[in-house]
C-alpha cells in the first residue's frame, strides 16, 4: 500500500506544471462504480463537470485536489495510481476507474487493480478526515506532545503508530524503520517509553519520512511505480539478513495482524 512518502510523491507530480492544476474538467467516466465512496456516479458526474482544479495537496495517504467547488479525494488503498496523459497511451488501461477529461484535451485517469482504492467528492474534506490524526512533520507535533500521546496509551508502538487516528500517513514500511533507528522494539507498549525515547523515535520518525520522500517512495509493490527507497531498508523485508548495525540476524514476526521486521539486538523487547 502506498504510504505517506509514496502518496507525496504522487502529489507533488500532480503539482507539477503543466499536470492538472488550472485545468477544467469537461468530462467524466466512471468504469467501476464501486470507486466512488460519495456521491453516486450520475451525481457525481453532474457536480463535477465544468470545475477547476485550482490546487493538489495530501492529508495523511488521501491525495487532495481542492476544485472550484468542491474537494476530490483519493485513497489509493492497495494497488491504487494517478495517471495524466494526453493523446493515445501505451499503458495498460484495462484497470482504470474513473476518468477525468480536461479542456485541453488531456485526461486524469484513477487506475486500480485490486478495486480497492476511494474517491469522495466533498464539499467539506473535514466530512472524511474528522477522525485523523496529526501529520508526522506538524511543527506542533513537539517531543512532549507526543510523548503525552504515547502516554496515554498501553497499546503497542508498532499498531499504534499505524493507526491513522493516532497519526497520519504511517504504514508498515516505514514504521519498521523508524522504530529500528530508535531501538524500539515493535511490541512495546506506548506508555513504557521514556520520553528520551520518544523524541527519539519522532525524530527517527521524520528522518525515515524525509528519506522516502526524498527518494520517491518506495517501488516493493509490483502495481506501484515509485523510487529507490527500497534499497535503503534497513530492516523491512530483510529478515534473515545481518542487521547493518549490529550483524545479528534480522527476525519477522506478525504484530496486530502486520508482518513486521526488526533486530532483536538493537531492539530488545520490553521486560
């Protein structure tokens, strides 16, 4: 599943010039009505139409285009992608969703192999992001806030971190990561780390974000085409490996239901 590096990534192509910004929706095709969380086809359709995309941002892993009107919203789920083109294209169109025709002629196509993935047409974003929490590069997302957060709570770091009303954006890659580079074992329960620790793993946290942004994300998902963060894992994916650290063995084990991958030396469990 895209996460929030890959999703920013995504973003910041469709903010590029010339991409969708400042363009006006002629049309739209609606190809697997399922996609759409609101409204239904016919009215979405309808609403739609004769809008301009005046903006393109992300909260958490929605991609947000703020239009005339109204918002559009799109959770790429687990396969979910954003292609613009123009013209005739050599890709494999066979599993896009929703379509959306520009007045000059090029097209945004919302392309979904698994079917998972959502799109609302809102007039009020907050209707769908009420319940998130806080960004993980939000300048009042303090060391000490977060630590009251972490405080608060006797769940395990690893589906705590994961659960997107706790914070947003944070999946199972880098989640793996930051907890690695602050020797934090997965299991921990939130409220046993010491707040050294806790500003430590914020830190980890955004350094690990950064990197995936920087970096384009990560391409480990065969219907995702990202960057090269994935030769930069320092434990995902990579149990049964030496730990670049350390050189102990790398271990996977499966916390609140997630395959999740760590060093047992530099991160030793709780007692």
């Amino acid at each position: 599943m895209p996460e929030l590096p890959e999703v920013e990534t995504i973003v910041r192509g469709l903010r590029a010039a010339n991409t969708i910004v400042e363009k006006t929706i002629i049309n739209s095709r609606v190809l697997w009505q399922r996609s759409l969380a609101v409204p239904l086809p016919l009215e979405f359709q309808q609403l739609i139409k004769g809008q301009k995309i005046l903006a393109v941002d992300r909260r958490g892993k929605y991609i947000v285009i703020k239009l005339t009107s109204q918002s559009l919203l799109i959770h790429l789920r687990m396969s979910g992608d954003i292609f613009v083109e123009s013209g005739e294209s050599n890709r494999n169109q066979k599993h896009d969703r929703v379509i959306l025709d520009f007045d000059d002629g090029s097209r945004m196509s919302f392309n979904d192999t698994r079917k998972f993935g959502r799109i609302w047409l809102v007039d009020d974003p907050k209707i769908v992001f009420g319940k998130l929490g806080p960004e993980p590069f939000e300048e009042s997302l303090t060391p000490e806030i977060f630590f009251e957060k972490l405080n608060r709570s006797k769940r395990q770091i690893k589906p705590l971190l994961l659960d997107q009303t706790f914070m947003a954006g944070m999946g199972n890659i880098y989640t793996d990561e930051s907890l690695f580079i602050a020797s934090i074992h997965p299991t921990t329960p939130a409220n046993l780390i010491l707040f050294e620790k806790t500003a430590l793993l914020l830190s980890a946290i955004r350094e690990v974000l950064s990197e995936g942004i920087k970096r384009n994300g990560a391409s480990i998902d065969w219907v995702y085409r990202g960057g090269d963060f994935q030769n930069h894992f320092k434990v995902y994916q990579r149990d049964g490996e030496a730990c670049h650290r350390c050189g102990a063995i790398l271990q996977r084990m499966v916390v609140g239901q997630r395959g999740t991958h760590f060093c047992p030396y530099c991160q030793p469990k709780a007692a």
